[in-house]
C-alpha cells in the first residue's frame, strides 16, 4: 500500500538503455550520477536535466555508486561496482 504526499512529478530524464538500479548526488555541484543495467553509468546536470558524461567500463550491469569527496566538488571522484562474473570483485574510480 503507498501511502498519499503532497509530492509530484516535475520531471523526468531519459538516456540508459536498461534499469536504473542505482544514483547517487552532488548537491555542491549539482551533478547526479545513475548506474544502469547497460554497464554505463551516467553523469546528469541536475538544473538542465541534461546527461553530460556517459562512463563505460564495466562487462556487467552497476550496481552501486559513491562518491568519494577527495577532489575538488567541481568534479568528484566516482566509485562503482556492478556484477560483473567475469572479474569479480571489480571497482571502477571515474574522475
């Protein structure tokens, strides 16, 4: 059962060719970042609602962002991991 809120849809974004499974976001630098069943993860400007980077790399979908704050907030350090069968174990660093 849901439950009812007061919250709408203002807007939707489109650019993965498979689920979306998980997201993670940058309020300094308005950036979000979704990983997808497509093996990509995506980097989003969240006022345009525009992809601006698409990360390719891994042999499986991703399953997991984080975001590592050791950079400068213009462009931080992006840590993912999908379920890849073939190099278990795997993490990809994006920056």
């Amino acid at each position: 059962m849901c439950l009812q809120t007061s919250y709408k849809v203002v807007a939707t974004v489109r650019g993965h060719v498979g689920g979306v499974f998980c997201i993670v976001a940058d309020e300094e630098s308005e950036r979000v970042w979704t990983g997808s069943n497509d093996f990509t993860v995506r980097e989003w400007d969240s006022r345009t609602r525009e992809s601006t980077r698409q990360l390719s790399g891994h042999a499986n979908g991703v399953r997991s962002l984080l975001k590592v704050r050791h950079v400068p907030p213009t462009y931080p350090c992006i840590l993912c991991h999908s379920a890849d069968f073939e190099q278990p174990g795997l993490l990809c660093f994006w920056r």
